[in-house]
C-alpha cells in the first residue's frame, strides 16, 4: 500500500499531466470542483478544474464537488505513472468517477 505522501506526490504529477496535455489539446472550457478518495488509506484530497488543470489541491474530501474520483493508493500511482491504462482501471471498478456523461467526455480527452 503507497503512503499519504507518494499519492499527494502522484496527485501532484497527475495535475501536471493534465495540464500539459489541456494546453496541447487547445482552449477546453473545463470548470468544476474535484475531489479524490483514497479508501484504502481512509484519505481525500479536492481541487479545482480550471481549463483542464487541476489547481488549489489539497487535503480533506470535498461533498460537493462536481467530479468525484475513488481510487485506491496503489492504483492511483500506476495510473499515473502510466503503468495502469485509465479505461482500462475504469472498465474494472478499480477507478471509479461520479461524473455527468459530458464531464466524463472532457475528462476522457485530458487522462
């Protein structure tokens, strides 16, 4: 089981990587709150989606958010780390989102 801090760490990355991969995708009009649970470490972290990129991330759980993503801590640096395909660990149940359908579709073009 990764710890707290490596999946603050790959958060972090994640944010990134979305960022890099919302400027080379173009203008995305992509605004919503996002929170991540980390079950097997009883964890949470939240942040916003600003255009594509994940900003002001931090720790504690976020009821309200708009995206919801579960996910546990070993899953969550595979993915990544590129090691885990995100259909795939979707497709699964090893990563879960509570999204709207058109939120899942713009999130699908940054993972």
């Amino acid at each position: 089981m990764a710890t707290l801090e490596q999946c603050r760490t790959a958060l972090d990355q994640l944010a990134t990587k979305l960022a890099t991969n919302a400027e080379a995708g173009g203008r995305l009009d992509f605004n919503r709150t996002l929170a991540c649970q980390v079950p097997d470490l009883q964890a949470a972290f939240h942040g916003r989606l600003e255009n594509g990129k994940i900003v002001d991330l931090t720790d504690g759980d976020d009821p309200r958010a708009k995206i919801k993503m579960i996910i546990n801590s070993d899953d969550l640096l595979e993915l990544v780390a590129g090691t885990l395909d995100a259909g795939k660990a979707f497709a699964s149940g090893r990563l879960k989102i509570k999204a709207s359908v058109m939120d899942l579709l713009k999130l699908r073009k940054l993972l």
